[in-house]
C-alpha cells in the first residue's frame, strides 16, 4: 500500500508494525482520505457557486476574493432627508455644469477659427 501524502510504500514489517499509519510522514490513512473527499466536496459547492452566477458577479468576484452580492431592496428616508439630499445634488451640478459650459465654449471657438 502507497502512502497517498508522500508515496512511500512500506515494507511488509512496516506495515505490520503500523497498518493505519504512514511511517515515514505518519499521516493517518483513512483520515487523510476523508480529509481528501471533503476537500473535493468544497471545491465541487465552490465551482456550482461560481457556475450560478452572473458573467458580471462572477468577474467581480475574482477581482476581490471574499466579496459576496449586494441587492438593495429598499431606501428607507424620510422626506426632509430626501429634500436635503435632493439640494446637495442640485448644488454639486453647479460646477459640473459651469465646466461642461466652459469646455463647449472653447471647442466653439475651436471650430470657428478652422
């Protein structure tokens, strides 16, 4: 019998001695094999898992090891934090609108002197 750890394969007398037990690396031969088939079982859920999800999720997934997907069902807020946030985003266009103004201005003026 090979030991399925390291490869080695006792003597008769080895075997004997210990008929559970590597000699050489000492691994346990009936838990090594458990050990062995729970691993193939993890990665076996680890690959449904991945086969499950999204072409999207799936890339994302890769890029950051661990990240699980988030559904966001509800905003819970009531109307004078909505207002609030509403005005603030009202305000933050300002300056996106003044640049986008600027760089329309200056491709005009492009243009005309062509």
């Amino acid at each position: 019998m090979q030991c399925p750890k390291c490869r080695y394969e006792p003597t008769l007398s080895e075997v004997q001695r210990s008929p559970n037990d590597c000699v050489k690396c000492g691994v346990n031969y009936e838990s090594h094999e458990e050990w062995k088939a729970s691993e193939a079982a993890a990665r076996r859920a680890k690959k449904a898992e991945q086969d499950a999800m999204s072409p999207e999720v799936r890339d994302v997934a890769a890029t950051y090891p661990g990240a699980r997907p988030v559904v966001v069902i509800d905003i819970n807020m009531s109307f004078g934090a909505m207002v609030r946030f509403m005005v603030k985003w009202a305000i933050a266009t300002i300056p996106a609108a003044i640049i986008l103004i600027i760089l329309f201005w200056g491709l005009t003026s492009f243009v005309s002197l062509i």
